[in-house]
C-alpha cells in the first residue's frame, strides 16, 4: 500500500467512477425491493441492455484496470480467482469464489496462499483457462506499458518490488507457482489476511499467453467472462459485448448473465443521461449507468414523481469526506485548536451543502459505517447536529488564542459536492461562530490534488476525501494512517503524518489475522484510537441516487460498489 495514489485518483474521479455526489455509508438498498424492482414479472434471458456512461471505460486491459471486485463492466468480460459477493447491501461486502473452488488457503502466518481453480473453466474460444493464464495476467500487470492497476501485488509477493513484467523478464515471478494446470501458489513477503479481498482484482483474469499483444490486447481482450467483446470504439467510449458461447452457469454462481447484449455508450453528460433514463423511451427503457448519479435539483424533481421515484436505486459505498490537519503548519501543531475545529463543525450545514440528507450521511468516524469494515461508533468531539460553537472557544482561550484565530482552508474548485466550494463556505459560516475566521484558497482540482499530496507542500487544514479499495478497514486505515506509507518524493496520503509504533504495529498484527470478523472488530478499534489524535475531521458519508429504465428487472446493489450491479439486470 505504499503507492495508493492511483487509488485517490481513481476514487476522487469517481471510484469505479462512482461519485457526482459521491460516497459511503450503512445498508443498501432503501427505494426498492432489489429482487422485486422494475417489474413483477420474472427476469428471463433475452434482449439488449443499454449502457449510458459520462466517463468511458478506457483501459479496457485486465493489467490496467484498477477495479475492485471486478469492477462492473469489465466483470461482465474478466472473472477473477475471487469476486464479491452479487447480493444486495451488507451481503454483497463478502468476498466469494470466481474461478476458484474457495476463497483461498492460507499458511499458518497467512504468507503462502493457495488456490484450486474450478474444472471445466473455458475462455471465449473454447480453449481451457488453466493456472498458468492467471500466472501470466498477473505478471504482465507488473509491465510498465500496462501501469495502472492496484500497487499490492508489487508489495506483497516476494520479489514484486524488483520484477518489470514478462516482457523484460522471461523467467516469470517465481513467487507464484503452477505445479499444475489448477493450483496456484502465492509467496508473500508479510502475512496477509486480505488476501482474499485483493483475488478480486482484474489482474487476477486469466491471460492466454499466445494472445497477448501488449498495448493492443484491450482492443479485444480474451473473454473468461459471460460476455465477450465484439466492439470497442474510440477508447471504450462505446462498447459492445455479446454472449461468450463457453461461458458456463455451471462454474459461475456470481454472475446471472440475462441479456443478450451489452452496448455501453459513454462520453455523455449527466444531465442528458437522467433525462433519457427518466424518459425510458425506446433503447432507453432497458438502460442503467454505472457512473451518473442524480444532483440535488434533479432528485428533488424526480422524489415528486412516484413512478420515477419507484425506478432510483439507492446505495452506499466504502468512502468518508473529511477536514485533514498537517500538524507540522501552525496552529494545527496544537492539538487543541485541531480539537476546537471539530467541535465547531456544523454538519447539518455541511450535509446540506452536499446535496441535504437523500445524498449524504452525518459521519463522526473515520471507517464508513459498515459492518464490513469493522464500524465502531465512536465521538471524541461531540458537536450535535449544528456545532458546539461555546466548547471550541473554550479550546481555542485554553491553547491561548483567546481571541480566535484566522486559518486558511484549501479545497477544490471542482464541483463534485465534496471537496468543493460549497462545502468549503458551510465549513467557513460554521467556524465563524467559534471564533475561527476561515480565508478559502480554491484550486483548480489537479492543482489541489498536487499540493494536498506533496509533503513539501501539504497545506494545514484542507478538505480530503478516500474510499475503501474493498470493504475492509485495512485499505482504509493504513494509506492515511502506518507511519511507513509516508512517501517523501511522491504522492502522500498520510496526511497527518502519523508514525506512532503502536499503530503501524497494530496493523501488522491485524493483517495477519485471516479471520476477516475478527480482523474487522480490530480495524474499528484502532479508528477508535487514532480517533483521539483529531489528525481528522469525519464530516460524510455520501450516498447512491442513481435512475434507471422502467424495463429493467432484478435490481442488485451491493455494499461493495454501492451501485447497481449489471452482472445481475434483466430487461425482459
């Protein structure tokens, strides 16, 4: 995890693409029953699912993917040695077998994991899906031309921080062993627990070594998935996949596979992509999107609407929006005046400048609160629902600045309803009241991400935002918080540049632990602990509001993606 840059980048831009008005929170589903939704009738096998997209699936290379879970799209193409579980809310937080016969086996220390791959595994042309395909993806991932994915495999195996790929290295990672066509055998150089969790991403797909052709390969990538690709047009702006004839129900237990095609069309504006999707005339009446939810204004038109009220699913996903300290920048190196922030924060306003509370969850941890991620309630700071105005001047005289203190708060001028403006000023109106007069510096949003992310240039009080890689507190803790991720020539996130022994020693201890209920009580605690140090300020949670067509059926959204998972639809 010492690389979770691309994780930011891909979270902040959307995760999976998921963010308008962006986020993570508790239960599911709440607008709909998801098997019973967009008909009554029972889902068959049969017609096309339309697919409308802001944002086009560009990369469409295993290697370059950065999707957890399989992603959406691409899990309709790629199936991994594990995958998340396809139900709705806490249900869909669990990781489950893909092309393997279980979840994994590990060694006694979780430092040697191993997998059986199912029998009668087929790719797109007939051919076997054998160990050393999945070998091969995972090895070409590690190539500098097919950058892009998650950084863990280069952390965790033995000799992945060294290896450059098979292009460069014929011998292969010898860390991963094949000592047949079904076992895979993983060599890690610390124990981890989560192992399982990171078996989801696309660079576990299983590549044909003799179809490989570099850059080219996501043109027409080798399908192991229930769908192959017949058409990819201007760099996944538009996509079109058919049905793998090979695919087999019989080995994949995750995926329904109901239409017959899938044509995904991205490039397009959110706005028009609600309004076709709230009309559902034509093609339109069988489409879903996987990245465009409602803004404000747009849900409020569509709450006064009961049948088009009936057609929004409703989703959570791993992710907080907060206030961040460096605590090497005056005065934030007081922990009383960090603490006199926290107690000043208006989160009502907060969440109204969000979007109000459809699209946004009060949040007074850092974990989402998700069971999965081992959710502990906790709050050091108690300021209710409208700030605690009277207890931050009490900090601020007791830290001696009697007389308040005038602070600078960084964010970005990209409206995404997070890190922007909006939340900005509610943020500034709110620490008014305690004294704390807040002078706002808006930058545009690759400006904003350089300066939060440079330790040189880290500002002392600014808005941040992170999201869970799968739904465990490990990927969510330790980024912001072991002292060993502190990147000195490179992308930082830990933001309060925390190196405390107990902490980084707790992580090591709960990355062992294979466990994963037991793992996540631990991660909860330890949010607990570091809690108390007030490095951050939990402001929300946001939430899911996404439209879909009236002829779409079987609506699943799970607590891992938080929005609908296609793998499932039916339109007839």
């Amino acid at each position: 995890m010492r690389q979770p840059s691309v994780i930011a980048r891909r979270v902040a831009a959307a995760s999976v693409t998921l963010v308008v008005a962006a986020g993570a929170a508790a239960c599911g589903p709440k607008d709909n029953d998801a098997k019973g939704a967009g008909g009554d009738s029972k889902p068959q096998k049969g017609g096309t699912l339309t697919v409308l997209n802001a944002s086009p699936q560009e990369d469409f290379d295993p290697a370059r993917l950065y999707t957890s879970g399989g992603g959406n799209v691409p899990s309709l193409v790629f199936r991994t040695l594990t995958t998340r579980n396809r139900e709705s809310g806490a249900a869909g937080a669990k990781v489950v077998p893909d092309l393997a016969t279980d979840t994994g086996r590990p060694s006694e220390n979780a430092t040697v994991w191993t997998y059986t791959l199912k029998k009668g595994l087929k790719y797109e042309d007939g051919t076997s899906i054998t160990s050393a395909d999945i070998k091969y993806g995972i090895e070409r991932s590690f190539a500098a031309e097919l950058s892009g994915g998650a950084p863990y495999l280069r952390d965790w195996l033995i000799g992945g921080a060294d290896y450059q790929g098979p292009y460069k290295d014929k011998k292969g990672l010898a860390s991963i062993e094949t000592p047949d066509d079904l076992t895979l055998v993983f060599h890690l150089n610390k124990p981890e627990g989560e192992f399982p969790y990171l078996a989801t991403q696309t660079q576990f797909t299983p590549v044909p070594k003799a179809k490989d052709n570099g850059t080219k390969y996501e043109e027409h990538p080798v399908s192991s998935g229930p769908y192959k690709v017949v058409k990819n047009e201007n760099d996944g702006e538009r996509i079109t996949l058919e049905r793998n004839p090979y695919w087999s129900a019989a080995t994949d237990a995750e995926r329904k596979a109901y239409p017959d095609k899938i044509d995904v069309r991205s490039g397009l504006d959110s706005s028009v992509i609600n309004q076709r999707l709230s009309a559902s005339q034509g093609a339109d009446a069988a489409a879903v999107t996987t990245d465009t939810n409602l803004g404000p204004a747009e849900l409020a038109k569509v709450t006064g609407d009961k049948a088009l009220a009936a057609r929004v699913g409703t989703g959570h996903f791993g992710y907080t929006n907060y206030i961040a300290f460096n605590p090497k920048v005056k005065p934030f190196d007081d922990p009383k005046v960090r603490q006199a922030i926290a107690y000043a924060v208006d989160r009502s306003s907060v969440i109204n400048a969000a979007g109000g509370s459809s699209l946004a969850e009060a949040a007074t941890t850092y974990l989402p609160n998700q069971k999965s991620f081992g959710y502990t309630p906790y709050d050091h700071f108690p300021a209710g629902a409208s700030g605690n105005p009277a207890k931050a001047k009490e900090l601020l005289k007791e830290a001696g600045h009697p007389n308040g203190i005038t602070v600078t708060l960084t964010h970005s001028n990209d409206k995404n309803f997070e890190t922007s403006p909006e939340i900005a000023t509610a943020l500034q109106d709110a620490l008014k009241k305690a004294g704390i007069t807040v002078k706002l510096q808006g930058l545009e949003d690759n400006d904003y991400r350089d300066k939060i992310h440079g330790v040189k240039t880290e500002p002392g009080f600014f808005l941040a935002h992170w999201g869970a890689d799968w739904p465990s507190g490990g990927p969510f803790l330790a980024p912001i918080f072991d002292g060993r991720q502190i990147v000195k020539d490179g992308a930082n996130f830990n933001t309060g540049f925390l190196d405390d022994k107990s902490v980084n020693d707790e992580i090591d201890a709960i990355n062992k632990l294979t466990n994963l209920d037991e793992a996540a009580k631990r991660w909860g605690a330890l949010d607990k602990k570091i809690g108390e140090q007030a490095l951050t300020v939990p402001l929300f949670h946001p939430v899911y509001k996404r439209l879909y067509g009236s002829a779409v059926k079987n609506i699943v959204i799970s607590d891992w993606t938080g929005v609908l998972d296609i793998s499932q639809v039916a339109v007839k």
